[in-house]
C-alpha cells in the first residue's frame, strides 16, 4: 500500500503537456525567391525540431521556432519553405530532477525551380 500511495504522488507531480500553436498555409524562415516558379510535394512530408533540457529546474538553451523550421527546410534537397505547415510545442518535467521541452515544425516542402518566371 505505502509503494502505491507513492508511486500514486509521484505521477501526480510528474507532468507534459504538447500543444498545437499554429496552422499556417505558407511558413518559411529563409528568403524565397518570388520571381522563381515553386512546387509543393504533397507526397512528402518533413518534420523539424529543437529541444531544451531542463536539469532541477534551470532550462538548458533557448527554445526557437526558427531552428526547428530551418531543420524541416533543410531536409528536403532544394526546398525554400514549407506548406500546410503545423507548429506544435510540447514539455515534460519531473519536479526538481529532469524535464524537456521543444517545438517541432510539420509540412509539405515547397520546392523552388531554378528558372525565373521572367525568362
């Protein structure tokens, strides 16, 4: 009984959480060239994030969204941005020993032609 009641107080202050923070039709961290013609793989779908560590309870590093969707950007060979994208942010933390928290960013990548439009 004392091993259930606290094993019980220890999940109670073990706590998480992840939450959808947007829904964009376009997002892009990088400059995209307008005069140039671009694709969207809607077969393929890439993810990025960035990750802070959280010891006693002294976050480790800065959480940005730019880092997680220069990640995504960069995993797909010549894309410039990314469509349909979703941005989530999620954390865990175990009181005064260990937590994580992070942002991961979702999406079709737009892939930029190498040809202008004006040619």
């Amino acid at each position: 009984m004392k091993k259930l009641i606290i094993l019980s107080a220890l999940a109670a202050t073990c706590s998480g959480c992840i939450t959808r923070w947007a829904d964009l039709t376009l997002l892009s961290s990088k400059n995209v060239d307008v005069r140039k013609a671009h694709f969207v793989d809607n077969k393929k779908r890439v993810t990025g994030e960035t990750l802070q560590h959280i010891f006693i309870f002294f976050p480790i590093g800065q959480l940005h969204i730019k880092e997680a969707v220069d990640r995504a950007i960069e995993s797909a060979s010549g894309a410039a941005a990314l469509s349909d994208a979703t941005v989530e942010h999620g954390w865990w933390y175990i009181p005064y020993v260990y937590g994580r928290a992070w942002f991961t960013v979702e999406g079709n990548p737009v892939i930029e032609q190498e040809s202008d439009l004006n040619d």
